[in-house]
C-alpha cells in the first residue's frame, strides 16, 4: 500500500508543479517544487478525493495539525496514517 499512496502523491504534486512524477524526490518541500498556497490547497483537494480521506482543515498551518506539509515524505506519511484510521 504504501508505494500506491506515494506514486499517487507524487502523481498528484507533479501535476501541481507542472513536472513529471520522476522529477519529484521525497525530501523536496512544495516550495521547492513551485507549489504556491493556492497549489497546496488543490493537491489537498485532490489527495482527499483520490484516498477518499478527509485532510484537517488546517493543514496549511504547520503546527496546529498532524498533517505535516513540510516535506513530500511528510505528505505521504500523513497521507498513510489518515488511510489507515479511515481502514480501522
């Protein structure tokens, strides 16, 4: 399961940031990536839909939510624990 939940994220963030899949790396920050606020919100929007999860709502805002957004890594993390609570 885990390598689906970060080709799909890296499919996702590539769409984002205009790039391919392959030229993203999982210790790359969205702001590397060129991925502005906006950009962030639409990759929730759009992670959410494909894992068919409920990201919190304040996820842009480091510090005030589990849903970490520093890091691609991060993401996926995230994105794999919020699956597995929704499996339980």
């Amino acid at each position: 399961m885990a390598e689906d939940v970060q080709e799909k994220i890296f499919a996702i963030i590539a769409e984002q940031a205009v790039l391919e899949p392959a030229d993203i790396s999982m210790e790359q920050s969205l702001d590397e990536l060129g991925i502005d606020s906006l950009g962030l919100v639409e990759s929730i929007f759009a992670i959410e839909e494909a894992f068919d999860i409920d990201v919190p709502f304040n996820a842009n805002e480091p510090g005030k939510s589990e849903f970490d957004v520093t890091t691609v890594a991060s993401i996926v993390t995230a994105v794999e624990k919020l699956v597995a609570e929704q499996a339980a």
